[in-house]
C-alpha cells in the first residue's frame, strides 16, 4: 500500500478534524501519500481530490466541522456512481480508504468493496453515539457538552419566571443525547427512542412537583422520540396543565458545530492513528472503535445491523433520579 484516501461522509461532527489530522500524519510517517476526498462519496465521483501534506493539517484540530466537507451522495449508490468513483480512484492510484462517518458511510463502503474491491478502514463519526463496536463516537462528548451548557442556561430562565420548558436535542433513531445531557442536568423528565414515553407520566410529576409548590420543570426530549418531538409535548402540556407557562427550545444544530471537548480531540487522534495502522496491517471493511480505553476493530456489517443500546443500569437510573 502506497496511496490512500481520506474523506468525511455524512453529518458532521466535532473531532472529524482531528481524525483527519492523525491519519494523515500517521500516514506520511509511514511513507504513505494521502489523497484528501473532499465532500465524501459526491467528491469521489467528481474527482474533487487532492494529495494532502502534514501542513494541510496544520491547526485544525481544534476546529468544528471538517475540512474536507462532507455531503450524502445518491449518485454513489448507482451503479454508474460507483463506476465513476472507482475510475476516478483507480487514476488517483488510491489503494485503500480511510472513511470518518456513520452507518450510512459504512454501508456505501461494503456495498462498493463487493463491486470493486477497494479495502476500507472507517472511523465513528457522529454525535449521535448510535453504533456498535464503540463506546463512545467522535462528536458525542462534544454535542452533549453543548446541550448541557445550553440547558444549564435555560434552566436558569426557567427557574426566574417558574416555567416549564421543553428542551429537545438531536437524536432522531438513538436517545444519548438526550439521556447524557438530561442526566448531567438534573432534568425532571427525559424522553428518547429507547424507552416508551408515557405522557400520563409526565403530567402527573408535573402536577405532584406543583402541590409541591415546585414550579420549574425541565423535560428533553430527542428528537425521535416515540411520542414525538418537543412541540408535540408541548400540545399535550398545554391541555393537562392549562394554567402552566410551557416553553419550547429547539437546540437543534448547534449540538453539531464548534470546537471540539479534548475527549474527542484525544479519541479522533487515536482512531486516526489506529486506522492507518489498520490498513497497513491488511484489515478491510472494518471500523476502528474504542472499547474499554482498547482499540478494538468490527466488521462493517456487524457495525450496520444494530444500532448501540442504553444499557438495562443506565435506563433503571433514569427511571429512578428523574422520579
């Protein structure tokens, strides 16, 4: 192996510059060329490509976003997008892939590795915290730290004016984010994909915490969640507990966005690193994961068919410091 590719494919999460600045590091030290994707899998059709040297990625660690860009490509997914992609690879001399995104990223690898052949090594890249074979994805710690400021804030209003506020954060198919930052807030209620919401519930703590004489109540709520988003628990709020004033806040991209936590600083850098390692070792369609502070790696198709779960202790906890 003398050439490899680098890219960043779907949502963007905080820490994806620094994966990209340990790989293509960890690649020239290896006397590796680095060939940076620019806009994911739509950059490898367009042949929007170009060998990148260690002062490319100079002071970007410490920068949201990715300097690659990103993109979701449906051209990759026909069969003349893959052609295209594969030629343009083949002119490139590329000879294997390092990829930073999510199930969707990894699932376009497989599918194109069965086409062509094309080893690929994949970082977990999204804040979502959704795959298996990690236990934590580049951009989580960042996202949630996000919201946990912003709630502690919204907590603060709440409190002055005795309002109920309905704070919802990203999480359309998985509940971590939900469930970190409304732990580490102290939330009264915390809705998420994983365990049935009943609004019944809900209602009846907030009108126990109102004999109480307790007025602030902050719910979050993922977006995903099974009985719907933050407007959607507004609505049923707002008929339960009419003499309540019930606020929205909608955190929505900013959980994306800014200067990534030293944990995903530190977690990008060495799955970066581990990744090339990965390459050179032969691995193929296989993403790098971190499992108890050890690199471990797992198959694409194992990484795809199921999504992370909320472990049985950490779902009784939320049950028990929200009652």
């Amino acid at each position: 192996m003398k050439r490899i590719g680098v890219m960043t494919s779907g949502g963007d999460s905080p820490g994806m510059n620094a994966a990209i600045r340990a790989v293509v590091r960890t690649a020239i030290y290896h006397k590796l060329e680095v060939v940076g994707i620019r806009r994911g899998y739509q950059g490898m059709i367009d042949n929007d490509m170009s060998v990148m040297q260690t002062t490319d990625v100079s002071s970007i660690i410490q920068r949201g976003g990715t300097v690659l860009k990103t993109a979701r490509s449906k051209d990759f997914m026909t069969p003349e997008g893959m052609k295209q992609a594969y030629d343009n690879l083949q002119a490139q001399h590329i000879d294997g892939l390092v990829l930073i995104g999510g199930d969707g990223t990894f699932r376009g690898a497989n599918a194109f590795f069965d086409q062509y052949a094309i080893p690929a090594v994949g970082l977990p890249g999204t804040i979502d915290k959704d795959l298996s074979g990690t236990d934590f994805t580049i951009g989580f710690d960042t996202a949630v730290n996000t919201a946990v400021e912003a709630i502690d804030k919204i907590r603060d209003t709440a409190d002055a004016h005795n309002r109920i506020f309905v704070v919802e954060v990203m999480g359309r198919d998985a509940g971590y984010i939900a469930l970190y930052s409304g732990l580490s807030c102290g939330a009264e209620d915390i809705l998420i994909p994983e365990l049935k919401t009943d609004m019944g519930e809900v209602v009846t703590r907030i009108l126990d915490d109102k004999r109480r004489k307790k007025d602030v109540h902050i719910i979050v709520v993922a977006e995903g969640d099974d009985f719907g988003n933050a407007e959607a628990v507004k609505a049923v709020l707002t008929d339960s507990v009419p003499d309540a004033d019930i606020r929205v806040c909608v955190l929505g991209h900013i959980q994306r966005g800014g200067a990534p936590s030293m944990a995903d600083r530190v977690l990008a850098s060495r799955l970066g690193y581990a990744a090339v390692n990965a390459l050179l070792r032969g691995e193929k369609q296989v993403m790098i994961g971190q499992i108890n502070n050890e690199i471990v790696s797992t198959p694409f198709k194992e990484v795809v068919k199921q999504s992370a779960q909320i472990p049985a202790d950490m779902a009784e906890m939320t049950v028990v410091l929200t009652a």
